[in-house]
C-alpha cells in the first residue's frame, strides 16, 4: 500500500480530535512554531504505511516533529513510552508553554 498524500488534509480533524497534544509524549502541540521545530505538528500514522496501515483518520494521530522523528527513525526508539520519556527530558527548557 502507498501513502496518498491526502492524509495531510485530514491534519485539522486530527489535532482537534487530539486535543493539540502529542500523542506520544503527552506535551501541548505548539501550532504556530516554525516548520523546523521539534515541536512542530506532525501527523503520525499508528500503523505505518508499509506495515499495511492506511491514510484514514482512525490510523492517524497527532505528535511532534521530534517525537515523530524519533518513532520511525530508529529501531531503538519504536517504543511510545521510551520516546516520550527522552521527549519531556528534551523540552525541558520548554514545559512551562508545553503542559496544560
């Protein structure tokens, strides 16, 4: 199965839905940082595309850049609970605008 690109327009849905809270660390999601933020909203699919998950907005969820990133970039860092640990220790500096 290929990504359609489409997934993107969903991306609205998909914070609201979420509470502009990233679902792997917990923290606020920061709409208006630049697109090179960590922080920035990212769209994260649960079950990835190659792994025969799909475009819709029940397989979506919403995360940072980083934590993103960090979920699909490397085979050490798969775990949700792992990433957000190193994600609240990483923002540290930031919580203050980051928690609710």
């Amino acid at each position: 199965m290929t990504r359609s690109g489409n997934y993107r327009k969903l991306g609205p849905a998909v914070y609201e839905r979420d509470g502009w809270t990233c679902q792997i660390c917990f923290l606020r999601i920061l709409p208006d940082v630049h697109p090179s933020d960590d922080l920035y909203p990212n769209l994260d699919h649960i079950v990835g595309v190659e792994d025969g998950g799909d475009d819709s907005i029940d397989n979506l969820r919403a995360t940072h850049r980083w934590c993103n990133i960090m979920r699909h970039g490397s085979p050490y860092m798969s775990d949700d609970n792992t990433i957000g640990g190193i994600a609240i220790a990483r923002f540290s500096n930031r919580l203050d605008t980051l928690l609710d």
